[in-house]
C-alpha cells in the first residue's frame, strides 16, 4: 500500500496551521493537578494511619488525655510535610505554593472532621476543623515556599529564564 494522493487524503489534511500550546505550559499544570489530587490521597491515608484508628481516651497523671497521643500527632505531621515537600519538588512551579498546602490541608481535614462530627455531641469539632485547616494551611504553605525557593536556588532554571547579572 503506497501513500494516498487524491481527494480524500486532501479532506484528511489541515486547512492551515494549527494553533499549538507550548507543552511546557501544558505540562506544569498537568503536574502541579496531579500533584495536588496525589497530595490530597496522601494526606487523607495519612490521617487514617496515624490517627484514625485511636479513639481510646488515656489516664495520665490523673488526667483524661486523648484520643491522640502526641507520637501519633507528630508522625503524621511530618508527614505531610514530607509529602507536601516532595510534592513541590515534583511540580516545579511557583503557583503550586498555593494549590498543593490547599489540598494537603482539604485532604487531611475532611476525614477528620468527618470523624470528628460522628464522635462530638458538643458541636465542637468546628472549633477543631477550622483551626485544623488554619494550621496547617499556613504552615504546609511555609513548607512548600521554603521548598520551591530553595529549589530555585538550588537549580535555578527550574522555571524561566535564568537571570544574568
């Protein structure tokens, strides 16, 4: 079978140039919302792992204490900041500062505001949720602008045109 010359293979032909997006563009955001879906899992299973299992109040000193105890709570703090870390590595862009802290701290809060609703009869774990999100909204966000200027320090053609004195 040789190439087809004629009408049809003129039909299959574009009528001129075809507008294209450069795929840098493309592809950053392409990374930056997988990132930020992946960081949202990562975050939910994280909670799960570390303090979803533990409902069981403990007796220290005479005191109630609990449900968490804080191994449990520091575990899976540095957790998140070890993925919202690697997750900004792997995104490579300045912008992801924003969406990737949000979607660790959505991925995190909801199971446990979830949990926390079924466990509460005092209504508040909307005390807890809202100061969960604001702690861990501005500091996984200083975790990702850390990570993405040293990145950039590191490697400055990361994103850009490198900057000449």
């Amino acid at each position: 079978m040789g190439a087809q010359t004629g009408p049809m293979s003129a039909d299959l032909a574009a009528p001129g140039p075809v507008p294209t997006v450069p795929a840098r563009a493309g592809s950053r955001a392409t990374a930056v919302l997988l990132a930020a879906v992946v960081l949202a899992l990562v975050a939910a299973a994280t909670w799960f792992a570390w303090l979803g299992w533990d409902d069981e109040y403990h007796v220290v000193d005479g005191e109630q204490q609990g449900p968490y105890r804080a191994w449990q709570v520091v575990g899976a703090g540095l957790t998140l900041v070890v993925a919202t870390a690697l997750a900004q590595l792997r995104a490579r862009t300045g912008w992801a500062v924003m969406v990737l802290p949000a979607a660790a701290t959505l991925g995190f809060a909801v199971p446990w505001s979830v949990h926390a609703a079924a466990t509460d009869d005092s209504g508040l774990f909307l005390v807890g949720a809202v100061l969960l999100v604001i702690g861990a909204g501005v500091g996984l966000s200083l975790v990702a602008m850390v990570t993405y200027f040293l990145q950039r320090a590191v490697h400055p053609t990361t994103q850009g045109p490198v900057r000449r004195s």
